[in-house]
C-alpha cells in the first residue's frame, strides 16, 4: 500500500496543480464576465476545486456548527492556519462565498495571484499604511454582504497551536461593523503541514475537522477593550481546538 502511494503521489501533485490552473482561469473569465457572487453561485469552482483536494490528498471532511453560518450579511470569519489544505477545505466545508486577506507574495503565484485581485482579495504589505489602505478598501465590500475568511494569526502556525492574534484583522471588523466568526481546523495539518511541500503518504485518508463557532457581535468591542476581547475568542478557539482534539482521539 505504501509502494502504492509513492507510485501515486506524482500524479496526486500534477492533477492538483493542473486543475488548479485550468479552474482559475475559468473562475478569472467569469468573475471578469459575470462578477464574484453571480460566477460562484453559477460555476461553484471555489467549490468544486476544495473538493478535488479533498479527493486528491485523500482527506474526509467532518463539519460542526454548520448552524452558525450567517446566510444575509457579511462577516469576518477568524480562521486557525497551519495547513496547505485549510482554504480548499473551507470552501467544501461550509459551501459558500467569501474572499480572503494574503500576504503579498502570494500575488506573485501565476493563476492565483489573478484570481486574488479579481476577488478583491486584501494584500497584506510589510508597510503597515498600505496593508491599512488594503482594509479600508475591502470596507465597502463587508458593507456590500462580502464575507471575508482570515487568519488572526498572521500568517500559516506551524503546528496546530494557535498563536497569538495579529491587530489588524479586529480593526477592519470594527471600521466596517463587520461581526466575526471563529472557525477551528483540526486535523490538516497531518495531510499536509506547513511544513511539507507535498502530501504526507502516511496520512492519506485522514479525517480534517471544522468547527464553526458562534457568531460575536462587533457591537461589544471599541478601541479600549479590542485586545482584551480577541484574546477572550483565542481562549475559546483554543478550548474548541482540544475538543476536536479529543474528538479525532476517539474515533482512531
């Protein structure tokens, strides 16, 4: 079985990489054609593509707190991110629309650099003014019923801890009076970490676990209490964490 893996394993990586591209550019032209939400409700690509990852890597995934998922408005949703297969993932999990904050070099990546800045995607710069310009911009699409899914941390973890939160993420909810949404991941990492630059063959097959938290009313932060309450949804991310934790645990 192992021989097997290692005999597939190139081809797992071509399929990946090829229908990535060959979706991105159809997403890219319809986005261009039609617009974000009209091009994913009709193509479902975002969809589609997080599902042929599941495939491709072997992963199953569970989904908890579907209910907490707003339906009429747009949030920000507060994701934990140590894996290359979190995004992909998120889109097959929860089956909806939303856009994303990346670092800037992810802009370079043929195809999904493109899809990026069709999307309106929030480029986080190493100059604080311009990555606060980036914010300000995407205000408007929060407004507009844009949800958009970002990692608080800052960046991928290197494990599944989850580290301390960055600023800027709470900041932009709080200017464009944007709830927020916790989602715990749990279980990618062993698939494929931060760390590896291909699937791990000895967890092919794993079991990827998505908990969608209750939503939290921006309403209740200002500039004063601001840290102290995004610490307060980390203690509860990381109490989610070890629950799916202990939930994988018993199902081995």
């Amino acid at each position: 079985m192992k021989i097997i893996r290692y005999i597939l394993l190139p081809f797992r990586l071509f399929f990946i990489v090829t229908f990535t591209f060959f979706l991105g550019l159809i997403f890219i032209a319809s986005v261009l054609v039609v617009g974000k939400r009209a091009s994913y409700k009709y193509t479902r690509i975002p969809y589609v593509w997080g599902t042929l990852f599941s495939f491709l890597t072997g992963s199953r995934v569970k989904v908890f707190g579907k209910e907490n998922i707003p339906k009429d408005k747009g949030v920000v949703y507060l994701f934990s991110h140590a894996s290359f297969l979190d995004i992909p993932l998120l889109f097959t999990a929860l089956k909806s629309f939303y856009n994303f904050a990346a670092k800037s070099y992810v802009f370079n990546i043929p195809i999904i650099g493109q899809i990026g800045r069709v999307m309106g995607t929030i480029e986080i710069k190493n100059d604080l003014n311009e990555s606060i310009k980036e914010y300000k911009r995407a205000e408007s699409l929060i407004k507009d019923g844009e949800s958009f899914m970002i990692a608080p941390e800052g960046k991928r973890s290197d494990s599944e801890c989850i580290d301390p939160f960055k600023s800027g993420p709470f900041i932009f909810a709080l200017n464009a009076k944007a709830d927020l949404v916790p989602v715990v991941i749990y279980g990618a990492t062993k698939i494929w970490s931060n760390k590896e630059t291909v699937p791990n063959l000895k967890s092919f097959g794993g079991t990827v676990y998505i908990s969608v938290l209750p939503l939290v009313e921006i309403k209740d932060f200002d500039a004063e209490n601001r840290k102290l309450k995004a610490e307060v949804i980390r203690q509860d991310m990381i109490l989610e964490l070890k629950r799916l934790k202990k939930i994988a645990s018993e199902a081995a």
